[in-house]
C-alpha cells in the first residue's frame, strides 16, 4: 500500500473530508482534505471489521490549505473500507470506500 500528498494553498473555512474519487475504485483512489489552520493531521485506513490497514498521513505537521492523498490498495482484496481524518487528536469525519477488482 502506498500514498502521496499534493498540496493546494486553497485553504477552506473548516476541517473537511472530502468524498474520494473515484468510488467504486481499483486499485488507486485519491483523498482529499482540507484544514483551515496548522495542525496535526492525521488520515488513516481501516477495513470492514476495524482494523488499520495504513496510515495515508501520520500525525504529520501540515500547513492551512488542501491536501489531495493518493491510495493505492493493489494488495488489499474487494471490499468495503473505512477513511478517517484526525486534527489535533480531535476525530473529524470517517468515511466508506468501495474496492472492487
């Protein structure tokens, strides 16, 4: 599993995770979130029944703006899977993928 950070200086008004796309994907998608303020962030990767599969970003200092994390699941099998943005140790919103080979 892999990922990567682009960065945008569009810096939006509050905390947001983003709907990924594409949705259903195979194998890569793209995730976007988007802070207001530095701070910690935080984008992890779970599956169905809770577990971590990868963290996207780790606790990672990042600058106010907008960040789109490309995912790569290659190696993870057809499924439902769970994305969550963390700022500040404070959870934001989690939201479902689809994986399907």
């Amino acid at each position: 599993i892999t990922g990567g950070i682009e960065y945008s200086g569009v810096v939006p008004d509050r905390n947001k995770l983003e709907k990924k796309y594409p949705n259903p994907f195979n194998p890569t998608t793209t995730i976007r979130v988007a802070i207001p303020k530095t701070g910690s962030v935080s984008l992890i990767v779970y599956d169905v029944s809770g577990k971590e599969i990868t963290r996207l970003i780790n606790n990672a200092p990042l600058n106010a703006g907008t960040f789109d994390t490309k995912f790569e699941g290659s190696s993870l099998s057809s499924g439902i899977y769970f994305y969550k943005l963390i700022v500040d140790g404070q959870n934001i919103a989690t939201k479902k993928m689809m994986m399907i080979k």
